[in-house]
C-alpha cells in the first residue's frame, strides 16, 4: 500500500511553493546582465503578434501578413497574461513574472503527480524536487521564453496519460484528454508535433492485455483529441495563405539553422571550432541557402550532399547529436551546462536500471521515458541542437529517480 505518512495536498502546496521560492532566489543571485531578456523571437514575433490579438487584429505581425512563422499558442497566452496586467493595473513586467513563477510551480507539481502513479507519495516527491533544483529548467524562468507554458501543458498531458495507462477508470476521457493537451503542447512548441504519435504507440505497446478492439478505440480517442486541438490552427492557416503547414512556416529555417549554425554570423553567438571538412560542408549548404524554399527542396540538398560526401555529413549529425545535451545557442557556458548533464544523466541512468529490475509499472514506465527522450532527441538533431530543447524529456526522465530510493519493488500492474 501507499504511505500516507505525507498528505498528497500539502506535497502538492511545498513542492509548488518551493519551485516559485527557488526561482525568485534564483532570479536574485542571478547576475544582471544575465537578467535581461535575451530572446529573440520574443521581442520579433511573440510580443508584437499578442499585442496584435489584444488590439483586436488577431494573429498578425506588425507587417499585417498573418502569423505563421511558429504555431500560435504562445501568443495567444501571452496576450491572455498581458491583458489581464492591463485590466488589473498591474505592471506587464510583473504580471509576466508572475506567470512564469506560476508555471515553474505548476511543472513541479505535475511531475510529482505522474510520478505518483507509479511510486509511492514520498519517492514520487524526489521528482519534483529534482526539477526543482535542475539549473536548466531554472535558466527558463527568468525570461518569457515559451517553454514555461509549454512544459506545463506538455506534462499534464502525460500526467493524464499516465491515468489513462495505469487505471481503468475513465480511460476513454482520460485518452482524449491526453492527446488534447498533447496537441495544445504542439501550438505552443512544434518540437511536440509528433507528441501524440508517440503516446499512441506507448499506449499499443502497454496495454496488450486490453482487447484490440479497446485499444484501437483508445488510441483513436487519443489522435482525436490530438487533431481537435491542432486542425482549426491548420484550417485558418489554409484559409489565410493557401499553404498546408506542420504547424508553422518556420520549420525549415530552422532545420537550416541547424546544419549553418557555425558559418551564419550572429551577433550574440561564440565561434566555435569545427572540423574543416564539416566547416566546408555547412559553407556549401549555406551557399544554397536562397534555393531551398519548402521542406522537398531541403530533402533535396542534404539528400544530394550526402552521396556525395557522407563521412561529413555522418560527423555533423554525430556533433548535434552529442551538443543536443549540453550546447547553448550563443555558445556560452556549456561546459558547466555538460557537467550538470553529466552528473543528471548518470543518475537517471542509475534510475533506469533500478525500475527496469522491479519490474511492473516500473518497467514500463522506463520503457515510456526513453521512448520520449528518443522522440525529443531526433527533433532537437533535427534542428538547431541546443540542450534547451532537450529540457522537457529530461524532466519526464526525473519520473525515474525515485527508483533510486526503491527498497522493494510493488506486485501490482
């Protein structure tokens, strides 16, 4: 049986309140220039195109061509937060501060709740704790980046997944819901494009016990819920432009950005060193750049690039695969970024060995986790490779560590 040596409620309360008191501690020591808000696509896309939707002109850029370079989630929130700043009166600067507290809290809370529909309430803890103080996660509090909604509606999608696995009841709601919110997570970052996929096919491989005919019903319900969040963005996008889009126009820049990332000059990125065969490679991909308009014309090049000199090729893919862990877009501090990996990764790896021998819902709750780290590996690869973009399955990996203080496996499935 469970412990109810610890309330469930008030794990909730402390986890929550220490995630927004470690945050607010962190943004205090944190030093001032590293304070300022360094995005980018905040100040060209997202903040001009929420205040677009608060004036009443919808998704527009200043331009007045219609927002499709990223999916529309993040804007829409943060017109959702900036308006509630200005019907209350308060600065946008702290209703925006706010938000993302609130968002750290939530992630915290959510981990440790899915966690909890495998381990016990005190082990199911050491996830939340763990995200709590993981530096990274900590790194995207401190600007409006659109991960902090984004890895709020991304966990509670696989929070109510896990429900949906791991209990009979209301399975049917609880799938749709998953895939639900699995499509919102997609209009909010277009890495989770393939999110509900993914937990289709968890939900084939971990509930054979079910009759087919069940499963099929369920996975249907899941890619339902998926499609009925994603299609009307889909819809209005045909209807604006004409273009059918996975998710956003963005998609190829920012594969391209990822196979130049060391020959395109930006003022806020380091130089970094590179092989001179690979250095020669980008060079001539980004030499093509102006012809490659859609994603054929890019399967075109690489495609076209690789038969004709596959060792450099292999070599980049090898060097975003490994910087997928550690890198920074503007090349600074991953050495202290891969040894804070180093030392999480090892205790995941640790974790992983010690589910995977209690067997039950332990298994396959490794089995789960890897599955979306390898999901959310091959979409970092695929584009600009960054460690940021590894943050959200690494906190799903956290649902792993509470195995490191297992005594005694539990019989149940």
């Amino acid at each position: 049986m469970r412990s109810s040596a610890i309330s469930p409620l008030w794990s909730v309360a402390a986890l929550f309140g220490g995630a927004v008191l470690t945050a607010q501690l962190f943004w205090t020591v944190l030093p001032a220039a590293f304070r300022e808000n360094d995005s980018g696509d905040y100040r060209s896309f997202y903040e001009p195109v929420a205040r677009s939707i608060m004036a009443g002109r919808g998704l527009m850029t200043p331009a007045g061509s219609a927002a499709i370079d990223y999916p529309p989630g993040h804007p829409i929130i943060l017109a959702a937060v900036l308006g509630v700043a200005h019907a209350t009166g308060l600065p946008e600067s702290d209703a925006l501060r706010i938000f993302l507290l609130a968002c750290a809290g939530f992630s915290a809370v959510l981990l440790f709740v899915s966690a909890g529909q495998v381990w016990e309430p005190r082990r199911a803890l050491v996830a939340g704790i763990a995200w709590i103080v993981y530096p990274p996660a900590l790194w995207l509090t401190k600007q409006p980046y659109s991960e902090g909604p984004y890895l709020v509606v991304l966990y509670g999608g696989a929070c109510i997944f896990l429900k949906a696995l791991f209990h009979s009841e209301g399975r049917t709601c609880l799938s749709f819901l998953s895939g639900l919110l699995a499509g919102v997570a997609a209009l909010i970052r277009p890495a989770a494009i393939g999110f509900g996929l993914v937990l289709a096919l968890l939900l084939w491989l971990a509930s054979r016990v079910l009759p087919a005919g069940h499963r099929w019903t369920l996975i249907a319900l899941l890619l339902a819920g998926n499609a009925a969040a994603v299609l009307p963005w889909e819809c209005w996008v045909w209807y604006r432009t004409g273009q059918l889009l996975p998710l956003s126009s963005g998609g190829v820049r920012g594969v391209l950005d990822g196979l130049t990332f060391a020959v395109i000059p930006k003022s806020f990125r380091q130089t970094e060193a590179l092989p001179s065969d690979v250095h020669e490679l980008m060079r001539s991909i980004e030499a093509r750049q102006d012809t490659i308009k859609s994603a054929g014309d890019l399967v075109s090049v690489v495609s076209r690039t690789f038969l004709a000199r596959p060792w450099p090729v292999l070599k980049l893919v090898a060097m975003k695969a490994a910087r997928s862990w550690y890198a920074t877009d503007s090349g600074r501090f991953q050495i202290p970024i891969l040894a804070i990996q180093v030392v999480t990764m090892g205790l995941v790896l640790l974790s992983t060995r010690a589910a995977w021998t209690s067997g039950g819902l332990q298994r396959l709750l490794v089995c789960g986790v890897w599955v979306v780290i390898a999901y959310f590996w091959g979409m970092t690869v695929l584009v600009l490779s960054i460690a940021r973009y590894m943050v959200p399955a690494i906190g799903l990996a956290f649902l792993l560590l509470p195995a490191l203080l297992l005594r005694a496996p539990r019989s149940s499935l």
